[in-house]
C-alpha cells in the first residue's frame, strides 16, 4: 500500500493540482487508515475543484425517477 502512496505522492508532486492524482491519494490513504491526511488532500481538492461544486449542485435539481413497474428511466428537470 506504501507503494501506492508513494507513487501519487510523486505524481503530485509533479503536478499537485492533478484531479485524479489527488482522489488516488486520499482513497490510499484512507485505506491506510491515514484519515487525517486523507481529509487534507480532500480538502485540497475541494478547493482546487471548487468550480465543480457548481456542477454538482445543478445536477441535484435534476430528479431521476424509475417506475418499478415499467423499468423505464425517466429524467424530468426541474
């Protein structure tokens, strides 16, 4: 598991801004069970990708319903 973590390590550190990079990390260590470094590469992210806050909060005012009975996916804006 080190091995992991050292490698996003290095690739972070030749681009920290790296999104993928940075969710490898935190999910390695949380694996580790590093939570507190876990939660500042979070953080780091977070505030690196804030502008995808944005993405997420309009998605939320999309409502997706699934009829059991029909087995149909119906996508309805809101």
């Amino acid at each position: 598991m080190e091995d992991r973590i050292d490698y996003f390590e290095r690739m972070l550190a030749d681009n920290p801004d790296n999104p993928t990079g940075l969710l490898a990390l935190a999910n390695e260590y949380g694996k580790a069970g590093r939570h507190e470094d876990e939660a500042v590469v979070l953080e780091r992210y977070v505030v690196t990708y804030e502008r995808e806050r944005t993405v997420r909060q309009h998605t939320s005012q999309i409502r997706f319903t699934a009829p059991l009975t029909e087995g149909a996916l119906e996508v309805e804006s809101v």
